[in-house]
C-alpha cells in the first residue's frame, strides 16, 4: 500500500465516523423526543396511542424503554447492545401497526429508522465493520 492509499484510507475512514456521529446524533435526538413526549404524556402521543390499542397510562413506561435503550446506544462501549434494543423497541413499534391495518408509510417508518440507528453505529464503529464485512469499494463511493 503506497502513502496516496493510505491517505485515502484515513479520510475515508474520517468521513464514515462523522457521517456515523451526525446519523446517530440525529437518531438520539428523535429517541430523545419520542421518550420524553411519552413521559410527559403530550395529547398527540396519547391520540395516536390510542389509535395503536394502547391505554394512556402506559406511556410514562414505554417512554422510560426507549430513552433507557437510548442511553445504552449512547455508550460507547454498549453502543451495539443499545442498537439492539432499539431494534426491538422499532420491532414492536412494526408489529403494533401491522395489527391495525396502519398505511405502508406508518410500517416502514421504524423499518427506516432502525436501519438509521444501525448505519450510524456501522459508520462510527470500526469493530462492527469487521463483524458486518461491506465491500471497501461501497464505503468509499
């Protein structure tokens, strides 16, 4: 490998980790929201839901979920074990849709925003491209 490639390497690799910090910093931020919204028990959040079976008085309970998997996400060192909670919080929030009928848009979303979580932590986290291999050529594109 000559200097110009290494070179290349590095910035890239610069690239890709601030790309991961302002995806992730993005996705925290909605958790963030979303959990506090549900804490507070904002009228929208109850509306909707409602609208997805769910009586208010739990929304204090799911909100300290996701913002508990959020600060697990936040950690470094337990980023992953955060991205999989979240996964599975999205999971749910997948299959409560799917139960009423909701629109392709109201399904995909939390399909979209995991994919976010994981593309974030993917691009700041070098360990996890070793255990999830992508090709050199479609990180540096």
């Amino acid at each position: 490998m000559n200097v110009g490639q290494s070179a290349l390497q590095t910035a890239v690799s610069t690239k890709s980790i601030w790309a991961g910090r302002i995806l992730s910093v993005l996705m925290v931020l909605f958790l963030l929201f979303d959990g506090i919204t549900k804490l507070l028990k904002v009228r929208q959040v109850l509306d909707a839901q409602a609208r997805l079976g769910y009586p208010a008085d739990i929304a204090p309970q799911i909100g300290a979920i996701v913002l508990a998997c959020t600060v697990v996400y936040v950690i470094p060192r337990t980023s992953i074990l955060g991205a999989i909670l979240l996964s599975g919080y999205l999971g749910g929030a997948v299959a409560s849709q799917l139960r009423i009928g909701a629109p392709l848009f109201d399904i995909s979303f939390p399909i979209v925003f995991s994919v976010l979580v994981w593309g974030g932590l993917f691009l700041r986290d070098p360990q996890l491209r070793t255990l999830i291999p992508v090709r050199k050529r479609f990180l540096e594109s």
